[in-house]
C-alpha cells in the first residue's frame, strides 16, 4: 500500500481520528470515561486536529479561488 494522494489522509482519519471521536462520544454519552486525564487530552488533540483542519483546507480554498 503507498500513501500518496489521499491515502495518507484516509488513514489518519481511520486509525487517529475516528479513535478518537469514538472515546470522546462514549466517554460522554455513558458517563464512563475511564481516565480523566486521557479524556482531557483527548479533547486537546480534538481541538489540534480541528484547528489544523481549519488551517489546512482555508489555505487549499485561498489557494484555488
């Protein structure tokens, strides 16, 4: 498997992000975080991964505008 094209941004979405939504929806909808340390990085990294996707898909409008 080569990561050229889009590859590489399938699998950040399977193996970082989708991880990572999925703790935080459980996490919140049971009640049940089993780290409250873990689920607050979590929650940092949620917030890096939407300002870099802000960043990120700004600049490739800008750019093609």
């Amino acid at each position: 498997m080569k990561l050229e094209g889009h590859n590489w941004v399938y699998m950040i979405h399977i193996f970082l992000v989708a991880p990572l939504l999925l703790y935080l929806s459980i996490g919140y909808l049971t009640d049940n975080k089993l780290n409250d340390d873990l689920y607050k990085f979590a929650m940092w990294a949620l917030l890096a991964f939407a300002t870099l996707m802000l960043v990120y898909h700004g600049n490739k409008l800008v750019s093609h505008l």
